[in-house]
C-alpha cells in the first residue's frame, strides 16, 4: 500500500467532497403503478417530492396504492444508491488509505 502526502491527502478529500456535492445535485424519478405514484429521489438517498396521479388512482383500493408507493420507493432507493456506489468508486480504495 502507497502512503499518501498531505498534498495528495487534501487533493483526493477535495474530489471526495465534489462528488458528494454532485450526488446532492442529481435527482431521479422513479414509478410505480405504470405511472401512477412517481418519487423524485436525490443521489444521496433523500427524497425530494412524491406525486400521485390522482385520475390514476382508485380510492376503493388504497392497498393498490400502497403497493406502488412501497414499489417505487424501493426502486428509488436502489437507483439512488446505485449512483451513489458508482460516484464514489473511483475514490473507494484511495479513502482506506486516508482510514475513512
């Protein structure tokens, strides 16, 4: 394992920190129920905004409703930390050096 200077330290923290930043940035829409239920989720895992499509959705079933709601936000979750991962990776084994 190479060591790192404090220059290369505070270069790679400073990549880091702009990845970061950018994954606060990126936002993704996710559905559910062909449409009826969209979550906007944040490449930090942090939802912004749920729409629910009222002429989409029967208010008999709300169970229905439910179950897209629990589908997207699964699906959101999943792609946000997939971004995520991705962002990062460049940067992964460089931080264990850093004991981060």
């Amino acid at each position: 394992m190479v060591a790192m200077n404090r220059f290369d330290q505070a270069k790679l923290l400073l990549q880091v920190r702009k990845a970061q930043k950018q994954l606060k940035k990126e936002t993704l829409e996710v559905e559910g129920g062909g449409g009826a239920v969209v979550i906007e989720i944040t490449g930090e895992q942090k939802v912004k905004k749920v729409h629910i499509d009222p002429d989409r959705v029967d208010l008999e079933n709300v169970g229905e409703l439910e179950e897209w709601l629990a589908e997207a936000m699964k699906e959101a979750i999943a792609q946000s930390q997939k971004l995520a991962a991705e962002t990062m990776k460049p940067f992964m084994g460089q931080l264990g050096n850093l004991g981060l």
